[in-house]
C-alpha cells in the first residue's frame, strides 16, 4: 500500500517537469533545466526538517553531486535522480544533518522579514519587527519607513488585531525619528495565538494600511546552560539543560558552530517535568568526522517548542539566548563518518530505483 502511494505522489509531482521534456524545441540529452531544476526532498525521507515550523530545505551533503546523464526518459532520469538524493541523505541520521551557509541563514528560527508595500511613484512602505514569536508580556517594537515624494503625517496608527475575527485588542502610534523613519513599541500581554498588526499611514491625505503577522506565546522556561559534552556510540552528545515552566513533551533544535562556519542541525525531542531538565542533543560523526576543529563550539539560534498534548491545542515556541551557547568539545578523532543504517529508509531508495529502471 505504501509503495502505491509513494508511486502515485512520484508521478504527480514529476509530470509536468516530464511533460516540459517532450514538448522541449531543442531536445538535448544534456537537458540541463530539468537536472538544475529537481528539488532536494521530494519524500519525507531521513534528511531532518528544521522544528520552527518553517519551509525545509533538504538536508542533502554539502558535497559534489555525482555526475549523472539522462537517458532517453525524463521522467525515468528523474527516479534515478531522486533515488541517487534519496540514497544520499539517508546516510545521515534525522536529528543530526549537514548545514551549509545559506541553510543556516534560512532556518534562523525567529526572523522576521520585512514587507515592503509599494506606493505610487516608485514610493514604499516598509515595516520591519525584530521578530515574529513574541513571549507574553515581551514590547513588540516596530519601526516603520515611508519612501517617496508622497506628503506624510508625523505619526502613523498602530493597532493589534486577532487573527480569526480581526477584533482590535491594544493600539499606540509611531513617532517620526528622524526623515522618513517611524518607531514605537507595543505590549504583548495578550493570551497566546496568531495576530495581525496593522499600521497605518496617510499618504497624501489618503489611508494607507500595512498588514504584518506575529504570534504571542507563553513563557516555556528557562535555558540553563550546558552539561559536558562527551562521545557516545559515534555521536557528540550535548547536555543542554532547561527548566519548563509546565511539564510536557518538548522538541529542541540548535545549530552546530565551529567559529563562523555552520556544521549541523540538530533536534531532539524528550519529555520534562517542571523544574530542572536535560534534552540531549547528539552530532552524528557522518557530519563532525575529518571535520577541522579548532577551539570551542557552539550551538546557535535554540528553538524550543511545547508539543500539544492532545490534538487541537497550539504548539508553543521558546527561544534560547541570541548569543548561543559555548563549550568546549572532547577529542573528535574517535568519530567516524560510518553512514547510518535504516532498512525502512533503504526500502523506499530501492523503490525508487526500481521505478527508475522501468522507464
């Protein structure tokens, strides 16, 4: 049954790359689009996703790609493709994956990216958060600017809505800084869900609304700080003690540092009673072997979340401290880069191989 549904998403998904193919005017074997073009995880395979609740980037080796030529079949070039990446990450454990630079960047789990809403006369409105999770009773501070040759109030109008029935709950205004810069603040003392924060402008006697989302959580606890790591069955095994506020079952993600240089995403999940508690998050040696270390690591951009306890309720989001957390490894050189075995994970890349071959 398991391998009908993964046959029937493979053919959904690759259709219209592989009718892309056939109706192609100049169709050469080389078919560069469709090998630059494949996306890294088709599958909810091995390779980790990151716990923020954010779009995945795969979890694939930073290495090069093996080289591969398409045969006559699209779509069977594209099995092969999928089976060789499949293979790939599977040799990495979920809770320990490979992190490059741009992937790192992408899984900073609190940023909040600002949306600039254009004007006339190439003028834009821009609000900018300094995040998007907010613990309860934290200031939501908010900056505004207005570009453009439009005349502008000094102040803009602020207002905090819910999200399901748009009910205005708290409000201030943005004070003109300096030129065409606005900031404020705003209390989020509110009860934990999604909200939308509307701020408002007059641009040349006309009202002009920007429309941001943000979420209010509740206080989960307190980071601790670290226990020592040490090695265990091919792994670096990192203590990192938090206290929770209410005992439930919580989910931990960090990044590995070495320096400035990104090595793994790491995630572990473990349930803790109120007061003083340890989640374990482990480094594979397929990710830390043969790798160069030199002084402490850290573990950067800590994300916790409250799993719900029963279906229907929120999950909710903590954060460690933005300057992460430092400690000294033990000697590395007893890590090997042995890949991970999961029969399961092997079953399903020998699937794919399979459906490769028929084409």
């Amino acid at each position: 049954m398991a391998g009908k549904a993964l046959l029937l998403l493979l053919v959904a998904l690759t259709g219209s790359l592989a009718t892309g193919y056939w109706l192609a005017t100049d169709n050469q074997t080389s078919f560069h689009w469709l090998r630059d073009s494949l996306p890294a995880a088709l599958f909810n395979g091995p390779a980790a996703t990151p716990v923020a609740n954010l779009t995945s980037p795969s979890a694939a080796s930073p290495g090069p790609a093996r080289a591969m030529e398409p045969g006559d079949s699209a779509l069977g070039f594209m099995f092969a493709r999928v089976a060789d990446q499949y293979r790939d990450n599977a040799q990495y454990p979920p809770w320990s994956t490979p992190l490059s630079p741009a992937q790192a960047e992408g899984y900073q789990t609190n940023r909040y990216t600002p949306v600039r809403l254009p004007l006339g006369n190439q003028g834009h409105f821009t609000v900018t958060l300094e995040k998007f999770r907010f613990t309860r009773g934290e200031p939501i501070l908010i900056a505004a600017s207005l570009e453009g040759p439009q005349v502008v109030a000094d102040t803009l109008a602020v207002t905090l809505e819910q999200s399901e029935n748009r009910d205005a709950i708290a409000s201030t205004r943005l004070e003109r800084t300096s030129g065409t810069f606005f900031e404020g603040e705003l209390g989020s003392d509110e009860p934990p869900g999604e909200y939308r924060l509307i701020v408002e402008a007059r641009v040349d006697g006309r009202p002009v609304r920007h429309a941001s989302t943000l979420t209010i959580e509740p206080y989960l606890g307190e980071f601790e700080g670290l226990d020592d790591a040490y090695l265990a069955e091919n792994n670096l095994v990192i203590p990192v003690r938090f206290a929770p506020d209410q005992a439930g079952v919580f989910a931990l993600s960090a990044q590995l540092f070495a320096g400035s240089r990104p090595i793994a995403l790491l995630q572990a999940e473990q349930r803790l009673d109120s007061g003083a508690g340890t989640i374990e998050l482990k480094a594979h040696g397929t990710v830390l072997a043969n790798q160069p270390v030199n002084g402490p690591l850290s573990l950067r951009h800590l994300q916790i979340r409250q799993l719900p306890a029963r279906p229907g309720q929120r999950t909710h989001y903590g954060f460690g401290p933005e300057e992460g957390l430092d400690f000294s490894a033990p000697d590395l050189n007893d890590l090997t880069d042995t890949p991970t075995v999961d029969p399961e994970s092997e079953r399903r890349a020998a699937l794919l191989q399979r459906l490769a071959d028929k084409f």
